[in-house]
C-alpha cells in the first residue's frame, strides 16, 4: 500500500516538474516568436525608408570645355588599401556624356577636393585609344564603371562605347594593375541589333561583387530615339563571360503606386546602379518626364509581380533643370556616398555631386 502511495506521489511531481518545463519551453518559444517578430517588423519597417541622404550643396568640381561642360557617370573607389603610393586616397573616373574620354580626378577624401589628373584638358583614355584592339571607329567610349578583384589584384573598368553601322552603343571592358594604364579591351555585353527591348543600346552597365559573384544593371533601349529605357540584368563568375537575364528586370505593368512618369512617355529605368545593403540588393534608376529624380526598389526577385519605387532624391536647388542622373555609391568611414550628375536639358551641360547618409558599418572601401 505504502509503495502505490509512493508511486503516486513520485507521478505527481513529475507531472508537475514537466508541467513546469513545458511552460518555460513555451515561454521560450514566445520570447524567440517575439524577436523574431520585432526583426520581421524591424526588416519591414527599414524596407520602407532605408534610406537618407543629405546632399553636399553643390557640385564638384567645374567640368572643362574639351567634354563640351559635361562631368558625368562618376566612379569612385578607395585606392590607398589596393596599391601602393597612389596618387590620392581616393579615384574618380568620369566621362561626358558626348565624347572626350574617359577622365580621372583625384581626391584625399569622397567630399573632395578633386583634382584633374593628368590635367584639365587631358583625358585619362581618349574616345578612340582602343579602336585598333576593339576594331572599327568608336564616336564616343562614356559611362565608366571602375572595380577591383582581390581575385586577381586587378582593376576592370567597364564603359560603353558607340560604333558601327547601323550605330550601336555595347558594353566593354579593359584591365589595369594600377587604375591608371588600361588594356586588353573585351565587349562584354554587345548588342545584336534584334533585341525586343535593348537592341541597340546596352550601356551604363554597373557592377558590384554580390553572394560571390559579379552582378550588373544596365540601361537598354530598342532604338536611339526611345526614351523608354529599360533595365537589363546580368551575372558573371568571372566579370568576362556574362549571363544577360532575356527580359527588363521589371515590366512596366509590375510598378505599383508609381505617378511619377512611369510611363511610356516618361523616361522608365535610366541609368541603374546596385547597392547591397543589410542583406537586402536594391536597384537604383532615375525616372521622369521633364525632370529626373533618383529611385529604388529592391531586387526581391527577378520575377516578382509588384514593386513599388521609392523616391530616394529629388533635385537639389543648385542642379541645373533637367534633373538627375546615374547614381552610383561609395562607403567609407560608417558614410554612404551616393555620386550622381545633373543636367540641362538645353545646352546638355552636366555636373558631379554628392550626398551622404550614415550608416552603422562601411559596406566596403
């Protein structure tokens, strides 16, 4: 009799004792669902305004006369951690819009002061130093895109050039140990003259280093007088061979709550560029009518059905009137520096700015 007391009291208490551990267990598992719900809603919430950018008052530098008054598709890295004595801690390549080479200046920090090297007048890379490797005459070679392999200890610029007939504006590629002497030009990215939506333009293609590999956005248009550009996407594991994605990034039909001009009369997805940031690969493009102003959306997927842009900047009071154009990022010291030009829509003149926000971390330089 006494043992079946004993019994019962030794299941009671177990009972109780795993009572008690379910209850911490579940008390546990409410206390992770809450974390993870404030990271959810934490994620959600930087989703809707990841971004604050403070612009610098004014622009760079002075462009010179021999770009026609063009400074613009700024590149900037960090060249004091890639080679030895540099000229300065920090490179620019630029280019006009219409001609006049590939250009460099060089600054001690992203805010400047920029210096032209190797002067004002001269460019780093004439409109026609590569015709002989890449064949035929180019009009012009513009929108340089400056990278660094720690693969390889190579830089590779990216630009576009114009050439041939019927005329075509492709995306190429040369290489430099010391970002200053290019070679070896390849078309990367060529336009085949077919295309649905990019056949005859494939340019302002810009590269990041992104889960291992190189990705790129560039601007794509069916012919010289559309002014409905779209995004084309790439990827590569090598930066030569690349893998285009066979449609735009995104249709105009999956813009959602979008009345800036998205349309077939506005200028849709001009002059992209990409940024990582928290995890999360953003795209950023200008769109508008009469006036252009910098968006992004983030890269969910290649296939989502709806996206809704946010506008990230609108233009500064000191930008000439035509608005904005080709964003492009550098970090440095816990700052985010996003380079763009303006534009006039009369003369074409084009000017380099800046605007900075903070972030927690340096993504990179």
């Amino acid at each position: 009799m006494g043992k079946n007391i004993m019994d019962v009291i030794s299941y009671i208490k177990a009972k109780e004792a795993l009572i008690k551990a379910q209850t911490a267990l579940d008390n546990a598992q409410a206390a992770l669902d809450n974390t993870l719900n404030g990271a959810i809603n934490y994620s959600i919430q930087l989703n809707t305004k990841p971004f604050n950018f403070v612009d610098s008052g004014g622009y760079l530098f002075e462009p010179p006369e021999s770009t026609e008054n063009q400074a613009s598709y700024a590149s900037v890295i960090r060249m004091d951690n890639k080679v030895e004595n540099p000229l300065d801690k920090f490179y620019m390549y630029w280019a006009g819009h219409d001609g006049g080479g590939i250009r460099l200046s060089t600054a001690p920090d992203p805010s400047g002061p920029w210096a032209f090297y190797p002067d004002i007048d001269t460019p780093l890379i004439n409109d026609t130093f590569f015709d002989t490797q890449m064949g035929g005459v180019s009009g012009h070679i513009s929108s340089p895109c400056i990278v660094f392999d720690e693969l390889t200890n190579k830089f590779y610029l990216y630009f576009h050039r114009l050439y041939g007939s019927p005329a075509r504006q492709s995306t190429w590629r040369a290489e430099s140990v010391d970002g200053l002497t290019f070679s070896n030009p390849i078309e990367v990215i060529p336009c085949p003259l077919n295309g649905t939506w990019d056949g005859v333009e494939r340019t302002y293609f810009r590269v990041i280093r992104y889960k291992g590999k190189w990705v790129g956005v560039y601007q794509g248009r069916n012919s010289g007088s559309d002014q409905h550009a779209h995004i084309g996407y790439a990827e590569s594991s090598d930066g030569v061979n690349w893998n285009r994605l066979s449609h735009p990034l995104w249709y105009d039909n999956q813009f959602q709550n979008f009345t800036d001009s998205f349309n077939l009369v506005g200028f849709l997805g001009g002059s992209p560029c990409l940024l990582e940031l928290q995890g999360t690969l953003w795209c950023f493009f200008v769109s508008g009518q009469s006036v252009r102003n910098i968006y992004a959306a983030p890269i969910e997927s290649l296939n989502q059905r709806e996206v809704t842009p946010m506008k990230i900047m609108e233009i500064p009071s000191w930008a000439l009137s035509g608005g904005l154009e080709s964003p492009n990022f550098l970090s440095y010291n816990n700052k985010l520096y996003m380079f763009f030009h303006d534009y006039d829509n009369t003369d074409l003149r084009r000017r380099i700015g800046v605007a900075v926000m903070d972030l927690e971390v340096s993504l990179n330089g």
